[in-house]
C-alpha cells in the first residue's frame, strides 16, 4: 500500500520568501506526520493566483484547479492560518470557498470526492481567537466532506497586544509542539482507517 500523502495549504497574507509563522507551524505538522510515515508538501496559497468563486475553475488564468489536484491526491488536508481582527486569513476563507465547489464533485457512488479525506488545522497570531478561527474552518471543511479527528487542530497565540510573531517565539515543545504530535497521530491514524474502509455509498 502506498504511503499516506498529506498537503499543508499554508494560508499566510505573505508571499515566498518571506517568513511566515503559518508556514512554520505547517511545516511543523508535516515533520510529525512524517514520524507516522505520511509524506507531504506544503503550498503557500498566495503565491498562485488563486480566483475569487465557488467553482472548481474559475478560468482566465485561474490556478486553483492545479492547487484541488494536489488536494484530491492527498489523503490529509491541514490548513494553516493566521488570525487577523479574529477571524482566518481572507486567504484561508478564499480556499473554504473554492472547497464549497466539491459538494457538486461525486464519485461513481454518489459521495464527495472528499469523503474518506481528513483534515486538521493550525492557527497563529499574536491575539486570542484560536479556538473561534479553529472552529470556524472545522465547521467549513466537515461542511464538503472532510472528517476531523479528535484534537484535530494544533494552534499559538502571543501575548495581548504583543508583537512576538510565532516565527520569532523559539520552539515550544511542551504547548503547541505536543498538540502538533497529537493532531497529526490522530490525523494519520484516523486517515489509514478510512483508506481501509471507505464511507457507505449515497
């Protein structure tokens, strides 16, 4: 049997090279998936032209269909965020939209292409607001047919009205790092079992 595949969809307002704490806290799920042998990739979103829409192609250019392959082929999605004003990144929201599109997408069964996929979440920011950006993505991406396992999301917050990026804050391996390892066992675990045994057809 093939290895599990995972793909980060990094979801920062910052283009490559620039650092980006979401990237780091992506790549850093991806390094403890790989502890569960699942190999992965990471994409920072904003450095594709990604089009406003619902549709799976929005044309004229468009580079979200080359991104949903990538999502297609991988069994674990993790979408990594920032908080901004309290919310996920309007790049983050751009891609829970374009996900809206595979409700339509079927298999020969009848259900989501997205079925039998996971996902997992990390968030960072320097404010509070983890738990509402968490919910709010988990609530979308369940929405087109991706299952969430337990303690599913990994996610740090600085200090109110701080200016201490992630990136900046040294490593935390008894906070978020232990989250980290515990979502994605979770996440890889939970991924073999629906590889093994597919949902019920529609």
């Amino acid at each position: 049997m093939s290895p599990l595949r995972a793909l980060v969809l990094s979801c920062s307002l910052k283009k490559s090279p620039a650092k980006s704490s979401s990237e780091l806290i992506g790549r850093e799920l991806l390094a403890a998936l790989a502890d569960h042998d699942v190999d992965g990739e990471l994409v920072r979103v904003v450095d594709h032209d990604v089009r406003f829409g619902v549709s799976v192609d929005e044309g004229d250019g468009d580079e979200w269909p080359a991104l949903r392959e990538k999502v297609l082929a991988a069994d674990i999605l993790i979408v990594a965020t920032p908080i901004w004003m309290g919310q996920p990144a309007s790049v983050c929201k751009v891609v829970l939209e374009r996900l809206d599109a595979e409700l339509s997408e079927k298999d020969d069964q009848g259900r989501p292409l997205i079925y039998g996929k996971v996902a997992i979440v990390g968030v960072v920011g320097n404010e509070d607001g983890a738990h509402h950006v968490t919910a709010e993505v988990f609530q979308a991406l369940n929405d087109v047919g991706f299952t969430i396992p337990a303690a599913g999301a990994t996610y740090w917050v600085g200090e109110a009205m701080g200016s201490v990026d992630y990136n900046d804050a040294g490593p935390k391996p008894d906070t978020t790092g232990a989250t980290t390892k515990t979502a994605a066992a979770n996440a890889a675990h939970l991924a073999r079992l629906l590889r093994a045994e597919a949902y019920p057809a529609i």
